[in-house]
C-alpha cells in the first residue's frame, strides 16, 4: 500500500506493508485523514509513536470503511477513529474499541477532522476542566483545528464563551462557529475576563501570565505548546485564584484508556454532530500524492480549522 513516510525529517510517499487483521483489530481502507501538529513534533523526532503503532508512517485520526471487521463491526461500515499513528497511508488495523461510526450526514474529508480535534475538545473541557454551563471559558488560538472543537463543545456545554484569534480577517468564521461566543484578538483577552476556564492551545513563554485573570478556582488546561513548551508562572497568582493548571494528550494513552475516550465521544457528541450543531471547518483538502503541499500548509499561520489529506 502506498503511504507517507517519515525520513530524515522529512515526509515522502512511499510503500508500506499491508495490515493484518489480528487479536481483535480491523482493518480500515482509509479515505481521508486529518492532520495535526504532532505530525510535524513526530518528523522532528519530539514526540514518537506509543508502543505498538508505526514510528515511521503519520497521522493520529481517520476515516474511512472496515475491509476486514472485528467484534461489533461489519464489512463496509463507515468508521473514524483517533490512532496511536499510521493513519497517512491507505489501509490501517485499527484495535475496534476505537471505531466511531461516521453519520450518515457527515462526508469522509469532515468525518477525518473530526476524532482527534473534538475528542481532546471533549477531554480537556468536559473530562479534565469540568466545564458548567454559564462558566466563562477562554480558547486561544481558537482559528485550528483543536481550537474550533474546543469553541464549539465549550458552547454546547453552556459555557460563555471568548475565542482568540490573532487574524482579523478569520473573526467572522471562526464567529459563525458559536454564534454567541465573543471573538477577539489576543491582545483584547484580558480585557474580557475574569475567566473560569482558560484554554491554552498555543503555549510560549508568556503563557501562564493568564492565571492572572482566572475567577476563584479557576482552571488553565494546556493542550497546545506549537510556540514553545517552556513558561514561567508566578505561583502567587495560581495561589490566589485557588486555581489548578491542568494538561492533557491523547496519543499516548493505552488502548483501555482511549476506547474509554471513544465511548464517551460517542454518547456525548455524535448525536450533535449527526443534527449538525457540531462542524469540522476544513482549510484545504489534499490528495496523498500531495503529501508535502499538506504537512507545508499545517505548518504555515493563518489556517482556519482541519488540513486532510484524501486517499481516494
């Protein structure tokens, strides 16, 4: 099978060995898969595939249909997934506690946008934050991928909601996403706080700095570190709002853990993503043969939502 292969740092398509169907794994032909800024950490070598996926073929989600089924799963079924790697290729075996059916209302290249992005929406807010509705929850970089899932389920629970966003011009977008949310440029964040949840997609030295703004018992939750993984926080600040800075990833969870993540996934979003109160934005679309052009656009500013590469 043909699939994108990491060497020297750099991505190439290539040939890969077909996937065998064992010990309760299916085996998917992918027809879309999203990209995500581990992709680029893995070609880096700062943030390797878990024990027991491809170190050397990226891509943490998919969508597509099962060739060869596992328990509960039929031949045909239209199914997406988060993935430990491996999904940049053509076909994948994929453990079936993973699988998320894909709406019938729901095309492939929206389906690939889907499972990583919302499930670290659904995780971080809902699972580590504990958002309630009426809290008040600031996304940064909220114009990506994570960020227009972290917007969307941050409405859905209730919450009010303020995305940043440092392009002017991705304001109306990113604003039709949430109708009700406030859209602002990140240096109008603090102006419109105090907040009970801060969500940090994009990290940087001067990121902690916001735990100044945070009501009583307050929560930072950092997902994203794209501008850099180190900071400093002045621990009085923290001291004062009784606050908890929280952090969460997906990728290298165990099996268990991650069709625990699913299950939930699926109870508390497809049905909203079924009736189309939830929305994958895709910036661009790009055949695998393009490979290249893909991991150069999710690498480049001023994207608004999911880059998917196509198999078929």
């Amino acid at each position: 099978m043909r699939a994108v292969k990491i060497k020297d740092g750099e991505f190439e398509l290539g040939e890969a060995p077909d996937p065998a169907a064992d010990g309760g794994l299916a085996v998917v032909r992918i027809r879309a898969a999203g990209l995500n800024a581990a992709d680029l950490q893995q070609a880096r070598g700062a943030y390797p595939a878990p024990p027991g996926w491809p170190d050397d073929i990226p891509g943490l989600e998919i969508a597509g249909v099962i060739e060869q089924p596992a328990a509960g799963w039929s031949a045909g079924d239209r199914v997406m997934a988060v993935v430990g790697g491996g999904a940049h290729a053509e076909r994948i075996a994929v453990p079936a506690s993973l699988l998320l059916p894909i709406p019938d209302s729901v095309d492939d290249v929206h389906a690939a946008g889907f499972p990583e992005a919302f499930s670290t929406a659904w995780d971080g807010l809902a699972d580590q934050a504990g958002v309630r509705p009426g809290e008040r929850v600031l996304i940064t970089g909220a114009a990506g991928g994570v960020g227009t899932a972290m917007l969307q389920v941050a409405a859905l629970a209730g919450a009010d909601v303020v995305a940043s966003v440092r392009r002017a011009e991705s304001h109306a977008a990113v604003q039709a996403l949430a109708s009700d949310a406030t859209v602002v440029t990140p240096d109008q964040e603090e102006a419109h706080g105090p907040y009970d949840i801060v969500v940090e997609l994009v990290g940087g030295k001067d990121c902690l700095r916001r735990v100044r703004w945070l009501n009583p018992y307050g929560r930072i939750l950092v997902i994203g570190v794209g501008a850099g993984e180190e900071t400093s926080l002045r621990l009085f600040d923290l001291m004062r709002a009784r606050g908890r800075v929280l952090g969460s990833t997906i990728r290298a969870r165990s099996t268990v853990e991650k069709a625990l993540l699913a299950n939930r996934v699926r109870d508390g979003l497809l049905r909203a993503l079924s009736a189309g109160r939830l929305t994958v934005p895709v910036d661009s679309v790009h055949p695998l043969e393009q490979a290249r052009e893909a991991y150069a656009r999710l690498g480049s500013p001023g994207k608004l939502g999911k880059v998917v590469l196509q198999m078929e």
